[in-house]
C-alpha cells in the first residue's frame, strides 16, 4: 500500500476507499506540499515521499517514491492505472519532468472523471464505464510524435487537437519535442476552457473546449498485456498551483 500526501487545510478525515482490485487512501482535501514556493502558490507534490491526498484507480499498477521522484510501475495484465487526486480542482499550472520506458506510454490527465454506479455512457462515449474508471483529457507522455497533445481518455476516445481542429499547433518541432529515453520537462495549463501543454519550452497543445469544467489530475501507469513487463514511468520536480481564469 503506497503512502500519501497531505492537503493543507481542510479536513483531515481519511477513509479507506476499494475500486476494483484497488485499496487506497482517499482524504476529503486536495493534496498539500511539501514545499510552497513563498507567495507564489506553487505547492510541491511527493517531495516529502508521501502520497496522502490522492488515490489510486482503474487498474492495479503500483506506486511509490524514492528520493522525490514518483515512480509508477505496470501490473501485469491490468488496465490503465491512475494515481488520481482525491478532490477534484479547476483552473491551475502544473509542471513536472517525466522519464518513461521506451516500451511504455503514459500520460496526465487533467480536469477528469470517475465513473459511478449507475452511470450511463458519459457525453461523447458509446459505452458506460465500469464503477471508479478515470475518463477524460489526459496530456499525452510517449516517445511516439504524440507527447503534449491530449487524449480524450475512455470517453471520445480521439485527440483534443482533432476534435477541436487545432492540429496546426502538431508542428514538427512540437512532435519532436519529447525525447526519448530523458527526463522532459512539461508545463500544462487550464484556464477555464482554454487548455495549453509545452514540452521542453516548447508549444504542443493549444484549444478550447467546456465540457470539462473541473476534474482530477490523474498521473497514468498504461495498461500492457500479460506476460509482458514490468514497465516504468519516473515523474519528479511535480509542481501544482491554482490559477485565476
């Protein structure tokens, strides 16, 4: 079972929450930081090797921190994973560096959802998702030409930059601006419904789109087929902060 972050103020009940094959830790406040950049509002995710604040969904992938980095590892046969805040937020700046095997994608998603009993497709899917699935606009971490853009997870099941038709933003430069097998530095940022990503400075998503007012930040371990594994992807440097729209 994997430690957790703590969110500051609030409340400071914490419950224990099954989805699927998953036990975790969920509390009633966003996650809080180990370190807070004075005056800026930037709060700094896992440097204190705790995970309290969020929880995990969707799958039955692992999670952990070692020296500041958050290292999530693929279970075999499970389905995408998520290390998902326990609350969800709305308007913020998120930067992060990634390192990801070459053999795996992943990605964060961002202003998300988790399916509930009962539940009917969502707005654009053509199935309902099981109880505690993670859907929505996730940005892209592959070594594919791919990274930067954002994926409409388990829902539209398409790329943001299509569905909005803002392609022209997927320059070379932009396809080429994640490198394989380095720690890369991403910056995402969504102001009501204008959503942005940049990847080593530069510029890989720019669109508009209001389906998605608030959400949980979600950090994937991709789902990979039995037998093969295991598979890691590295975050560290994870810096949030809530922004005026």
């Amino acid at each position: 079972m994997p430690s957790r972050a703590t969110f500051p103020p609030a409340r400071h009940l914490i419950c224990v929450v099954a989805i699927g094959c998953a036990v975790v830790l969920a509390t009633s406040s966003p996650p809080s930081a180990v370190a807070a950049e004075k005056d800026s509002g930037w709060v700094h995710w896992f440097g204190n090797g705790s995970l309290e604040g969020f929880q995990i969904v969707s799958g039955t992938a692992t999670y952990e921190i070692k020296d500041g980095v958050l290292i999530g590892t693929t279970a075999d046969g499970s389905p995408n994973t998520f290390l998902a805040t326990a609350e969800p937020v709305g308007d913020f700046e998120l930067t992060f560096e990634v390192l990801v095997d070459d053999e795996l994608n992943s990605g964060v998603q961002v202003r998300s959802h988790l399916s509930q009993e009962g539940d009917g497709p969502a707005e654009g899917a053509k199935n309902a998702l099981p109880p505690g699935r993670l859907f929505g606009p996730q940005c892209e971490i592959a070594i594919n030409g791919t990274a930067g853009d954002f994926w409409d997870e388990a829902r539209r099941s398409n790329w943001w930059s299509e569905l909005t038709q803002t392609q022209a933003i997927r320059t070379d430069a932009a396809k080429a601006a994640f490198h394989k097998g380095e720690w890369n530095a991403y910056r995402i940022v969504v102001q009501g419904d204008h959503y942005r990503s940049w990847i080593n400075d530069v510029p890989t998503a720019d669109f508009h789109q209001p389906h998605d007012p608030e959400g949980h930040i979600g950090f994937q371990v991709h789902g990979i087929a039995k037998g093969t594994g295991p598979y890691s992807v590295r975050w560290r440097k994870v810096m949030f902060r809530e922004v005026a729209n």
